[in-house]
C-alpha cells in the first residue's frame, strides 16, 4: 500500500542562492510534471519564508521552502508524460561556464504552463554528461536569437547578478508597422502585468503612480523602411520599419508593449500586434512575430572579458521582402 505523501521542506543552501524558485524545484522534484510544478507556485501552496511567492522569486541562502504534498494521481501523471527528445541548437560561444545558443522561434525556452518541454529540457537530454544547465535569462516562445545557459552554479549567478543590475547590452531586431519617427529614441514607461480571464499573461503600460507598475525602458535605433515582397497580393503594401531596440530593463513583453503602445506593432505579433497586418503578412510570407534578440555584450563570469555576442537573423526574417538590404 502505497504511503500518505508528505509536505516536504527545504531549506536553500549558498549554492542555490540566486536562483528562481521555479527552477530550484524543478531540480528538486525530479520526476514531478513541469505543469504540475507551476500549478502548486500559482495557487500559493508553495510557500517560502511562510510567504507567497511567484515562480520567477530569486531565492537567498537559508530561505525555507515549503512544497505541499503530491499526491498519487499526480505521480501518475509523471509516467505518463512525454519525456523530451535530446536536441541540440546552434551555438554561438561555449566553454566551461556557459553556453549561448541562437533559439529557433516557436518553441518555448523552458516546459510549464500547457508546455511538455522546451529548450532547457531537449539541452540537457541531449548532454546528460553535465551536472548542470541552466536558463541565465528568458526569451518568449515565438523570439529568436541569443539565449545562455549556465554550466556552472558560480556563472549562472553571476551572469544572472549582470542582468539584474542593468549591465548587459540587448538588443533586438524588430520589424514594425508604420514609419517609426527618427527623433523618438527611448520609452521610458512602466509596464503593468496582469492576467485574462482564461489566466493568460498580458502587459500594459501604466501610469507612474501605479503601486504595480515596473519602470521600463527602452531605446529604439530605426534602420530604414522595409519594402514588403515584389509580388505583395493583399492590397496597398503596407509601410513597414526595421528598427534595432535596446532594452535596459528586462520585463515581461517589455518590447512588444512599448512598440505597440507608441502605434508600431511588432510585424506577426499575436498579442499586442494589428490583426489585419498580420494575415496580410501570413499571406505574403511572414509567418511569425518579426522580433529577434541579435546582439549581446555582457562580461565573462570566469576571466572578466568582455564578449560580444551576435545571432545572424535567421532565414524566414532574413529573406522577408528587402530586409536583407541592411545586411549586406
């Protein structure tokens, strides 16, 4: 007869500390559905510190965890899920600290919420030889471009300490509606997340006396107007601009929500962008959100030096009407 499941405790140790708390449990609850894992941290039953905390709560050393019993039905469910296939993906810069990889658009960088498994997963199924890999940072489902990943407990927290202090340089590639004005350079507005009724994530702009809001801000290079393919079949072409943006606060969605809260969607986003553009792009060839993470500087966790990072637009942005012009 099987035995009653128990609350079980842990308590973070120094190794763990920066780490979010998604991550330290998907670790430690090896074997656990990752949808499972984020169901328990959004309905509150994990608690740390006696707390609430969400799943992206950066942990400290000696915080105490508290994660409710799992029951029978549920470990059920672990041998039916699908385990994820190994796979690698392209890599940019790898030595013994990290690694960073130019993600493919359409799969998500981590398993959870209705998603059996995403990059993270396929890596270390691919490579079962390394005694850790971690997500560094975030990139939406449908963003490409440059992703780290963390070998070392030692770099994942340092790499991780540069992004929370603002001292990498991202910046992205975008291509969006309408001709962006030259002399708008930054958007400095905080960004408010929420939740839709069926509890999809969304982010909208706020006001500066908002108790929730997230100073935000972002800076926008144009590159140049885009023309859209010769054989353009859904009407007037539309005008379009590639833009290279900086952010130097990471927020969920940041870009996509300052783009399109200034009247310029992202190109194929299907949030935040202009519906009608967006068929008319599928029509003609754009079949995804035209936002790829391109450059990345940030210092060596290890020898300190300086790298310079850069993911080459892939093929279905590239090739895109006259985008390949800037590229030359």
């Amino acid at each position: 007869m099987a035995s009653t499941p128990q609350v079980r405790h842990y308590t973070v140790d120094a190794e763990s500390a920066g780490q979010r708390l998604d991550n330290f449990l998907l670790r430690e609850l090896k074997g656990v559905p990752k949808t499972h894992v984020y169901r328990i941290i959004r309905s509150g039953e994990v608690r740390v510190n006696k707390g609430r905390a969400q799943a992206d709560t950066r942990l400290q050393a000696d915080d105490l965890i508290r994660v409710p019993p799992i029951r029978l039905s549920e470990k059920i469910e672990v041998k039916q899920e699908n385990p994820a296939p190994a796979r690698e993906f392209p890599v940019l810069f790898e030595d013994a600290a990290f690694m960073a990889i130019n993600k493919p658009a359409g799969i998500a960088v981590h398993g959870g919420s209705g998603v059996s498994f995403g990059v993270i997963e396929q890596l270390r199924r691919a490579r079962p030889g390394l005694p850790l890999l971690e997500l560094v940072h975030r990139l939406d489902r449908e963003t490409s471009g440059i992703l780290l990943v963390a070998k070392k407990r030692s770099a994942l927290k340092a790499l991780q300490d540069q992004f929370r202090e603002r001292e990498t340089a991202k910046t992205y590639l975008a291509l969006v509606k309408g001709a962006w004005p030259v002399n708008k350079k930054v958007i400095d507005q905080p960004l408010h997340k929420y939740l839709l009724p069926d509890g999809e994530r969304r982010v909208r702009v706020t006001h500066a006396d908002d108790p929730d809001g997230m100073r935000s801000i972002t800076l926008v290079k144009v590159l140049g107007q885009v023309r859209p393919p010769a054989d353009w079949s859904a009407g007037p072409p539309p005008v379009l601009s590639l833009l290279a943006v900086t952010i130097k606060t990471g927020r969920t969605h940041q870009i996509r929500v300052h783009l399109a809260s200034a009247g310029h969607p992202i190109a194929g986003d299907d949030k935040y962008g202009d519906f009608d553009l967006n068929r008319a792009l599928q029509r003609n060839g754009l079949k995804r959100m035209f936002l790829h993470a391109w450059q990345l500087g940030v210092t060596h966790p290890v020898s300190q030096s300086a790298l310079q990072l850069q993911a080459d637009l892939p093929p279905e942005l590239k090739d895109w009407g006259s985008v390949a012009d800037f590229f030359v």
